[in-house]
C-alpha cells in the first residue's frame, strides 16, 4: 500500500493588492486529475475512478492509504497531465514519492 499526503499547503499567488498565500487543495487536485480528458476514459474505468474519487473525498486524515492498483491509477494519471506551474511541484512529489507501507491484516 501507499501513504499519499492528501493535506493541503501552501502556495504564493500575484493578485492586484501583491503576493498572498493560498492553499493548494490536494484532495480537489487528485480528484481532477482522475479524469483528465487527456485520459479519455471508458466507462468502467470512469466507474473505478468515481470509487477512488469518492474514498479521496471522503477522507478525513491528512493522509490516505492506497492500495498499489488505486496508487497506479493516481500515479499514471498525475503523470498524463501537462501544463503544470511550479505551485504543482509538492502535489506531483507527493503522488510520485509516496511512501510504500506494509499493512497487516487483523485476525
């Protein structure tokens, strides 16, 4: 499984007044790419995207773990996106160095 950091942080943007800081809404981010139309995605795997969508939402940690297959999906469609800005560059090493964590099972 992977430990991906889903909490948001902070970015610099230009306004009109001069520089503020804003968050960078990860979970909103990771949901987005998920269905990039670069993906072109079919029915069924708009289907697995919405369950993996749904469970990122609905995460109330910091973090998420993921299985290695949900990882895949995250990973492979982080890595179809382009045009990204330097505020992307904590969100995509967040999605590429997320930690492997071994996990076991309760009996």
């Amino acid at each position: 499984m992977r430990n991906l950091g889903i909490d948001n942080y902070m970015v610099e943007v230009t306004t009109q007044e001069g520089t503020k800081q804003v968050p960078y809404d990860v979970k909103k981010s990771l949901i987005a790419v998920l269905f990039g139309p670069e993906l072109r995605l079919r029915a069924q795997d708009l289907l697995e995207r919405d369950k993996l969508a749904r469970k990122i939402d609905e995460c109330k940690e910091d973090s998420i773990l993921l299985e290695e297959a949900e990882y895949g999906m995250v990973k492979s469609a982080v890595d179809s996106v382009s045009g990204f800005s330097r505020d992307d560059v904590e969100f995509v090493k967040r999605v590429f160095e997320a930690s492997q964590v071994e996990v076991q099972k309760k009996e």
